[in-house]
C-alpha cells in the first residue's frame, strides 16, 4: 500500500484555513473522535450496535 503523502498534506492545509477551531466546533469535533472510537473500540471486540446506536448511549 502506497501512502500518498501529496494528498494528507493538502487535507491538512484545507483543515488549517479553518484554524484556530472555535470553542464550540472543537466540541463538536471532541465529541465526534470520542463516539467514532468507542464504536471502532467496541466493533473490534464484536459489538453489533451500529455508530448512531453507539452515540445515544
């Protein structure tokens, strides 16, 4: 597998024009990474429940 380097580069230029993030976006954004890795952490181990099912509870 091939990393291309060209393109996480140009992604974190596009994300950087929205810096420094406000208070209530990076909320948002702490409480997304915080639901997508329990659902990836609880898939791993065989949990069924699906990521919306996951953010509920």
């Amino acid at each position: 597998m091939k990393i291309d380097f060209e393109k996480i580069e140009n992604l974190k230029k596009e994300l950087d024009k929205y810096r420094p993030f406000n208070e209530d976006l990076a909320k948002m954004l702490r409480e997304d990474l915080k639901v997508r890795f329990t659902y990836n952490s609880n898939a791993i181990e065989g949990n069924t429940l699906t990521i919306y099912e996951t953010k509920v509870i």
